[in-house]
C-alpha cells in the first residue's frame, strides 16, 4: 500500500489521485477551480507502510523514521496558490533551545 495525495472538496478524499513519483505530461490533469493535497513521505528505511487497527495511524513496516505532511494548493487562472504554512511550526522550532535549525 501506498500513501498519495489527492484531490480537496466537498468530502476530505476526492479524485484525483496526487501520486508522489510519475513522469511530467502522465497524471492527472490539473485545471482551474481545483484544490489538491500533495502529500509526501519521506522515509530513513523502507518506504512500505501498514495501517494500525484505529485504521488512520501508519507505519513503515521496518518502523523506520518517518515524516508524512501536507501542502494544499488551489489551481487558478493565473497558477497555483498554496493554502498550506508552516509558520507555525517554523516558529515553535526557532524558539526551541533543544532543536538545531539547518539552512
């Protein structure tokens, strides 16, 4: 099993699917008026995963350390627009004296 974006309207799972590999002009088609999640993981070991009994909670299966996130982007007439920040985050980490922040 693998984990992909997808599509954000009226339920949290729509068409299409955003895989995170391909090759440019071959997936989806993206038009104006749409919303999409891209939804990377990033893996230090294998990139397979299995889904825990609460049905939502995921691991790799060698439970290799793992980041999985999120950047919602609206499709426009005049491009994409990024919905999603990381301000927060950005900001926690920066006033945290135990975590490094590498440029």
């Amino acid at each position: 099993m693998e984990l992909c974006g997808h599509g954000l309207g009226h339920v949290m799972h729509e068409e299409p699917n955003v895989l995170n590999y391909g090759r440019k002009g071959t997936g989806a088609k993206l038009r104006e008026g749409m919303t999409i999640a891209i939804e990377p993981m990033i893996t230090l070991g294998n990139k397979e995963i299995v889904f825990h009994n609460d049905g939502w909670t995921c691991t790799t299966v060698d439970n290799s350390t793992a980041a999985h996130y999120e950047h919602d982007v609206a499709i426009t007439k005049d491009g994409p627009i990024i919905l999603s920040s990381f301000q927060e985050i950005e900001e926690s980490i920066k006033k945290n004296d135990n975590l490094e922040v590498i440029d």
